[in-house]
C-alpha cells in the first residue's frame, strides 16, 4: 500500500489538492506535472503575463476547425478558461462559471480552451457534458497557447477586460471560486460597452 500511495505521489495522482494562489486569495487545484500524464513539459512560460499585462492573442481553432473570432480579446469582458476534459475540478468550475454568468447584471465572453487533447476526445466529452451556454470552445492541442499563458494547472482562469488586459487570474478550483468570480466580475461588467457578437 506505501509503494502504491508513494507512487501515486510522485505523480501527482492521488486527487490531493496542492495549494495555489488567486490574486492574493487561496484556491485549490491539480497540478498537471506529472511524468507521461496530460501534457509532457506543460509549465509556464519563461514571461508569462500577469495581472495589468495585456492578454496574450489566442490564434486557436474551435471544434469545428474554423477559428476562434475576435482572438485579440477586446471589446469586452473576456473569460478565459483552460481546462482538460479529464480533470475533475475543470468541470467543477464549468459549472460554475454557469452560475456567475446567470448571476451577472450582463453576459461576458467565455472562451474555454482545451489543452493537450485533440478534437476527438474533446467532442465524446461535449457529446456527455453541457459547456455553459453561450460558451466559445477552442482547441490547444499542443499546449502552445496555454503556455503561453503561463498556465500551470488546471483549470486555470483569466479574467480580461475589455481594452484586452488580465484583470485577474485563477489558479485551480476550490470553495470560493463562484464569489470571487462574482467579486471580479461584477465592476468590470457595469463598465462594459454592449458585446460585439
């Protein structure tokens, strides 16, 4: 039993969490550093942007293969989530990235960016899993993206305003996550202009 929990360990299989931090506040989530496992060499990159930074461009494909629009983020309240269709806590987080948005005074863009799988895996898990509606769905088979965002576990959450610029970022799920993205949210969106969809 030692070997096998002492294994399970070093991989980071065991489902513990391991502390990380949002904006100053606590938050659980799942490494993906494990050898062999998710994405092999998947850390942040060596300047990844932080809060005040304006957000990286995402040049990705959406499920259908034609390309995510409006990839420079501007415009207005931005949600970027990268999860992976195997990691618990990113479908805990889904959900309630559902709740905040019904629970919003006015709709923000959501982008959901599936790291390290290719399309197939990805559309048997939309097949038996709802995103939240109105959700944009693009694909980082490689993990160039989430890299180049310094997304380090999933899921991780980004919060961009509408000139482009991370407000906020969240790392892993854990109690709290719906408050603050309530938290966050709320100011940044009684500022917006209409969307542009």
């Amino acid at each position: 039993m030692r070997l096998v929990l002492g294994t399970l360990l070093a991989l980071g299989l065991t489902g513990r969490p391991e502390p990380g931090v949002a904006d100053g506040e606590p938050c659980i989530g799942i490494a993906n550093h494990a050898p062999g496992i998710a994405i092999a060499g998947h850390g942040p990159a060596d300047q990844a942007p932080g809060i005040g930074d304006r957000a990286p461009g995402l040049a990705l494909a959406m499920l259908d293969g034609a390309p995510l629009l409006r990839a420079d983020l501007t415009g207005e309240t931005t949600i970027v989530d990268f999860f992976a269709t195997w990691c618990g806590p990113c479908h805990k987080a889904l959900a309630d990235l559902e709740d905040v948005e019904a629970r919003l005074p006015s709709p923000v863009r959501l982008i959901v960016v599936a790291v390290g799988e290719d399309a197939d895996v990805v559309r048997r898990y939309i097949a038996q899993h709802s995103l939240p509606r109105g959700a944009e769905l693009a694909l980082d088979p490689g993990a160039a993206v989430a890299r180049a965002w310094g997304q380090e576990r999933f899921p991780t959450t980004f919060v961009v305003d509408h000139e482009g610029v991370i407000r906020h970022i969240n790392r892993g799920w854990g109690r709290g996550y719906a408050e603050r993205m309530l938290r966050w949210l709320g100011p940044m969106v009684s500022h917006d202009k209409p969307p542009l969809r």
